[in-house]
C-alpha cells in the first residue's frame, strides 16, 4: 500500500485519474483505464501494472524514476495473493510524530484557534491551547468553567451539536466529546470528556461538523501537501461510517447544509468543494458534486447561506467569495482585504456576514446580494469592527446578528456589538484546582 501511495496516487486520483485509472481504491485497481484492465486477478506475472513498471517498457511507469526490484517484487506477491486492500496502511503512511512521544507544549502558546457558540446562544465554547473552556453568556459575569481533561496538542477545532447535548474538539491525531450539559442541568455547567478517540488519524483535524439531525459528525484529516481526508462518524455508536480523500492537501474547513445534504470542504490546495451526503442502510457516503477554483491560496473558511443557495469561502488570498449553491456560479467577490481571511460565520437571518482576519480586524459584511460580470465586486457593503493588536483565527455570531465575538492568538476572546465597538474581552481563566491536580500527577 505505501509503495502504491508513495508512487502512484498522484497521478491516479479521483482528480486527475490519467489514462483514466484509478488506483485510490480497490474496485478503480481491477477495473483499469482506458486501455483495459491492469492487474489480472491472483497473478502478477500475467498482470499489465507489473508489465509497465520494467524499466524496458514504453511507456514506462512511474514516468520520471524507476521502482527497485524489490518493489515490483512486492507489488507482484501482492496481486498474486489477491490484492488484499489495507486502508489502515494507507491511513497511516507518512505518519508524523505519534501521539504519544508529543512533547510538552510551551506554557504561554494559549492560542484561541476555534469558537463554538451553543444553539440557545446561551454558552461559548472555547478552544485555548490544550484546553476547552466554556463561558456563561446568560449572566453579566460571563462565568468560565475549564474542563479537567486536556488535549495532547492544541485543539484546532469545535463543533456543537444542534441539540446542544455534545461538543466535538479536535487538535493533532485526537479526537474529544465532550457531555455539554443534560435537561437536568438548565445551565449547561456539566463539561464531561465521555470520548477520546486517537487511533483513527493521521494529522490534525482542523475542522469539525455535526449534520444537523446530529446523526453524523464530519472531520478532516490527511497529511499536509499530500491528502486532504473527510471522515464521517455515527453518533449512536461512535463508529467510523466512512472516509474519501476530498482534497491533495490539508482541509481546513467543513460545514453541513441545513438541510444536512450537503458537505462543503475548503482545502490547502486553494479549492472548495460540496460533496453530497447520502444516507443508506449500510452507512453513509460523500459523492462530490462540484469544486470552486477561485481562490489564489489556502481556503480557510467556508459556509453555507441559512437558506444553503449561498456558500461562502474565505482564504489566504484575502479574498471573500459567494457562491450560487446550485448554479455553481460565483456571484459576489470581496477582494479588498489587507489580510488573510481565517474564519466566517452567517447571521442566522441571512442578511449579514462576519469574518476574522489574520490583520485582528473583524469585518461585518450586508447587502449580500447576488451580482454578476461588472459589479461582481460591490455585490457586498463591508464594515470593519475596532481592530485589536492580535491575529484573530476565529469567530462566532449570535443568532440576532448583534454580538461578535473573535478568538485571538494571545488567548483573549475579543466581543464586539453589530455596531462595532468592543465590548469585553475574555482573558484566560485561573486554572481550577482539579486541573492543577491532574497537572501535577502528570
């Protein structure tokens, strides 16, 4: 599997499928390209894959380096053994440094990488370094309560469940839920780790989404500059359902549709994409629908519209798009930025837009109207938000569009009203004396 990965994936993907084969899979292995079948089952010496790889042979395979004799004699043993297909293999070639030979994080590096309001709006979550800290909106004191338990790494992403029962943090190879709070627990105080899943990633998982029925829970995956991996699991049991590579490089944002058919991905490799999300007895699976390439960089945000005719797509190019979800047409760009775009968020009523910007600026965008040819560029009105001296990574809106709040790299959670004046930041809260516990027994 690591000689098939290493040397032929990059050619024969989904993507750019040369000759017209697929070798990303099993069933794209057996059935060939366009000139025919290349592996004859159970005999690698009859089997055209072995042929091509000889270095007499024209054309030749891999075309610009020559596979060892060990190599093709490991490919040949394979097929004749029947081709035996290891995902896990594949998940894990290329694997960086493993979980548990991480090192200790410095203790100052205490960034807010990702937000996650709950759905009353009564509750922010936050990802600060290792730690989940959740804040008390209801009342003035916005009262903090830090889980006991930490990630390994710096969590790089949250997503809350739509029934407000579970929270999803992912940072490098580990994945954390987290019990937010039952009906017998009105304030939703209870900050429970109940899962901690490690042995099924590769890299960090940089984005997270719960469906909206809450039946699936979507995060990325994949090694940088080489695979960009969605996978998919059920929530009843906490069992991977599935996974494709969506992406050549790392995926950096996920979010369903609201109507929970759709899975839009940005990635590494300056594309985003909506695949559709099809539910059957056997589990669920991803068919790509469409890919928009009008971004010059990393895509690092993206959204559906409340009413999902709109995606939005955020990136390093400083660059702002609106997509027509169904036209696949791109209807409003907002170039005018002097900084990367790292997150966005919609107001819940459609109208408005926020998004954080690696400047410390947040921005509010209205008028989202969709535009064509000449005025594709004023198709939005922008605001700027009073601007902090800190990288913003992340950012969440309430429901009524008029509370911003932004997380910076120096572990502050900045919150601004709609008419942009900044109304309190939220430092890092004292440590309880159970995580000072647990911090010393380690």
């Amino acid at each position: 599997m690591a000689i098939l990965k290493g040397n032929c994936f990059n050619c024969h993907n989904a993507e750019k499928k040369k000759g017209g084969l697929l070798l990303t899979s099993r069933a794209g292995l057996f059935k060939g390209g366009d000139n025919g079948p290349v592996v004859t089952a159970g005999n690698g010496e009859k089997s055209k894959l072995i042929h091509i790889l000889s270095p007499e042979s024209d054309p030749h395979m891999p075309p610009k380096k020559q596979l060892s004799d060990k190599q093709i004699a490991v490919l040949r043993s394979w097929i004749d053994e029947g081709a035996v297909w290891n995902e896990q293999a594949l998940a894990t070639f290329g694997m960086d440094t493993p979980l548990e030979k991480l090192g200790s994080l410095p203790q100052q590096y205490q960034p807010v990488l990702a937000l996650a309001l709950s759905p009353d709006g009564k509750t922010l979550a936050v990802a600060r370094g290792q730690s989940l800290t959740r804040y008390d909106l209801s009342n003035t004191n916005f009262t903090a309560l830090t889980a006991a338990e930490r990630h390994r790494d710096a969590v790089q992403s949250l997503a809350w469940s739509h029934n407000g029962k579970l929270i999803a943090s992912g940072s490098y190879r580990e994945l954390c839920i987290w019990d937010a709070g039952s009906n017998s627990d009105p304030s939703g105080r209870t900050l429970k780790l109940t899962r901690r899943i490690t042995n099924s990633f590769v890299s960090r998982i940089n984005a997270a989404a719960f469906s909206p029925d809450d039946t699936l829970l979507a995060v990325s995956d994949g090694l940088p500059t080489k695979s960009g991996i969605i996978r998919i699991w059920q929530t009843a049991s906490w069992k991977p359902a599935t996974n494709w590579e969506a992406h050549r490089d790392s995926i950096m944002a996920l979010e369903f549709s609201h109507d929970g058919k759709m899975l839009a991905s940005g990635g590494a490799d300056k594309l985003a994409k909506i695949f559709q999300v099809v539910t059957r007895p056997e589990g669920p699976s991803g068919k790509e629908l469409t890919r928009f390439e009008g971004h010059g960089g990393h895509v690092l945000a993206v959204g559906f519209s409340p009413d999902d005719s709109m995606l939005a797509t955020a990136g390093a190019d400083k660059v702002l798009n609106f997509w027509d979800t169904k036209t696949r047409e791109q209807k409003i760009t907002v170039p005018k930025h002097p900084a990367p775009l790292t997150a966005l968020a919609w107001a819940a009523n459609g109208k408005s837009l926020v998004t954080a910007s690696e400047d410390g600026s947040a921005r509010i965008y209205t008028d989202l109207k969709s535009h064509s040819g000449k005025e594709q560029s004023e198709g939005a009105q922008m605001r700027a938000l009073s601007t902090v001296d800190e990288v913003l990574y992340a950012i969440a809106l309430s429901a009524d569009g008029k509370t911003i709040y932004g997380g910076a790299h120096d572990g502050t959670v900045y919150i601004w009203n709609s008419d942009g004046k900044l109304k309190r930041k939220l430092d890092q809260p004292k440590l309880p004396s159970q995580l000072a516990r647990v911090e010393a027994a380690r």
